[in-house]
C-alpha cells in the first residue's frame, strides 16, 4: 500500500460525460486501485475541454491531459496529421466488438440507411465520420452525397442540455432539430428503448459493409509511453473492468459509476436504467481470454484499409493518403497491458 507515498497524478479526458464505457474506471477509483497503485487519477469531462475549444484528444495533444478517451479515429487523424503533431498511440480498447450504430426515429420512416439521402445527420464532427456515414448510405443504394451532415455544438461537448440528459437522442432527435446521429447502443439505445420501446430504428455499421475499428479507445501522448505509471495505470484499469464485467457485480459497478464521478448529474435517479445498461455491456469488457484492453491487428488493418481505399484520409490540404503510408504497427500497442 502506498497512501504514504507522493502519488503520481494522471490526468484523463474523457469523451463523454459519465457512463457505462467508463465504469472500470471509477470501480478503480472507488475501490481504491489506483491510489494503492501511486496514482491520483483525474478525470476530465468533456465540457471542461470544450471550454478551451479542444477535443479529449486535442487535450493530450496540448499537455493538458495524459490519456483521451475516443475512436480509434483519432489515432488515425493524429499520425496523418501535421508534422509538428504528436501522434498519440492506442494503448487500450475499452470495448471488444461495437455497439456503435447511426438511430434515427422510427416515426420518421427512415428504416434504413439508404433513406437517409436528404435527411439531416447531427455530427460530432469527427474527421472520418461524416464519410463514414455517407459510405454506410452508399453501401445500402442511397446517394450518400445528399445527406445533411450538420454539426453539433462543439462536437456536442458544449450543450448544457446534453451534459444534463447524456442523449442526443432527446436533445436532437426528439427536438425535431436532425433525423439522425451516431450512438452507442447500450448508452442512449438502452436509454430510449426503456423510455419507449421501438421509439428508434438502428443502423449497425457492420450490417453495411464497414469494418469499424475499436470504439472508445486510450490514446496517450508518446511521451508517456515509456513511464512505468502507464502501466500501473492500465493494470488498476484492468482489474476495474475485469469486476465490471462480472454481471453479478452490477449494482456495486454502478454504484462505483455514481461515486466515482460525483454522482454526475446525468446520472441522478437513474438507477435502474444503468444497471439495464451495464448488464448490456458487461460481456463485451474483456476478449474471450477474458482480458482487458487487448486490440487485434487484424481490426486496425481492416479499418484502415476501408479508409484508405474509399479516399477518406486525407492530409489537411486535401491530398489523399494511401494505406502504404500509414504505420499500422504504430497506431496502437498492447505492450503495456498486464
């Protein structure tokens, strides 16, 4: 035990504001592994780095965090980026598989992709994902030139109604302000099922052809890989998800969740829903070697691959870049897990 000891902070951006993606962290908080590890661990909510007008990962990039939480996006954007960037590495997944889905409501008859040409799309404004999501309509016969890619503020880290409701479903779908938006399906697809079943249509990316990669991931400054706090830090993280993943640990998990984050208010009095959305999740924390955080080459290849090949990495001033000169190997380790 090491309380008497000076602890080594850490600072993570999260992407969204507290939820069920998370909850191996703050059963690690809560359950005290990391301050046994030496690490005082602070989590940074979304809002906080869109008042400096930056992006989870954009934090990292500025020295302002040590870790972001996002898609496996943002270590692609970061290593086809400017020079001068630093390119942030994938040091674990925090899902295996995807639940990753384009929602829209059911009422609005769009009951596929295709039938979203001319519909309005709300965008986190990722750099791939407006493509990715005109691909997804292109695969299924519509014109995925014609859908409304329109942004949420901020990549949507800056609505005080959406820290409040954690559901772009209530704040824009609902609203009548888009016809679409990307979403995690045991987070807000849970949420609206339990509201109201059937109140929406799902669109897995998977089902139209597109290899998506890991989703959310840990992305760390270069500068800390090295740093045996990494990896202290991954292995608390890995016991924190490894007792999230059990199903009979569901309430203590949730309970850590509200806690941990200083029972954040989106979270308030919604109890039953994140236990619904826990046990939705839990089985896809660890790999089939019951493992926390490992990332499959295969995965990465395939993804980029899919980018690559459609045209959609680019270099800021529009020149496309080819798979060729993409570093796969660099992109992503799982050296410094357990």
């Amino acid at each position: 035990h090491r309380s008497s000891m000076a602890l080594t902070k850490i600072r993570v951006a999260l992407d969204w504001t507290p939820n069920t993606n998370h909850t191996g962290f703050y059963v690690a908080l809560c359950q005290k592994l990391y301050a046994n590890a030496g690490l005082e661990v602070e989590f940074i909510l979304p809002q906080a780095a869109a008042a400096e007008g930056l992006t989870p990962a954009r934090l990292v990039a500025a020295g302002k965090a040590d870790l972001a939480v996002g898609p496996s996006e943002s270590a692609i954007s970061f290593a086809t980026s400017e020079p001068d960037k630093p390119r942030l590495c994938a040091v674990a997944t925090l899902l295996q598989g995807s639940t990753s889905c384009i929602a829209c409501l059911a009422s609005s008859g769009i009951d596929r992709p295709a039938k979203l040409a001319g519909k309005r799309y709300a965008s986190y404004v990722g750099r791939f994902e407006d493509c990715i999501v005109r691909q997804m309509v292109q695969k299924d016969g519509g014109d995925g030139s014609r859908v409304d890619c329109h942004p949420l503020p901020q990549h949507g880290y800056a609505d005080e109604a959406l820290a409040k409701q954690s559901s772009v479903v209530a704040t824009m779908l609902e609203k009548g302000l888009s016809d679409s938006t990307w979403i995690f399906h045991h987070w807000e697809g849970v949420l609206a099922d339990r509201a109201q079943p059937g109140l929406l249509n799902y669109f897995a990316l998977e089902d139209y052809g597109i290899p998506y990669g890991y989703s959310p991931i840990l992305l760390a400054h270069p500068s800390l890989l090295e740093k045996s706090e990494l990896r202290e830090f991954l292995k608390a993280t890995g016991e924190g998800y490894a007792f999230a993943a059990d199903p009979k640990n569901a309430e203590a998990a949730v309970q850590a969740l509200l806690e941990g984050s200083g029972f954040h208010e989106s979270l308030v009095g919604k109890e039953e829903f994140l236990k619904a959305s826990q046990l939705a999740i839990a089985g896809k924390y660890l790999d089939d070697k019951s493992r926390w955080g490992c990332m499959d080459r295969t995965r990465w290849d395939d993804f980029v691959s899919f980018l690559a090949e459609n045209g959609l990495v680019c270099t800021r001033d529009g020149k496309q870049i080819s798979k060729d000169e993409i570093d796969i190997e660099k992109l992503f380790t799982n050296s410094l897990l357990a």
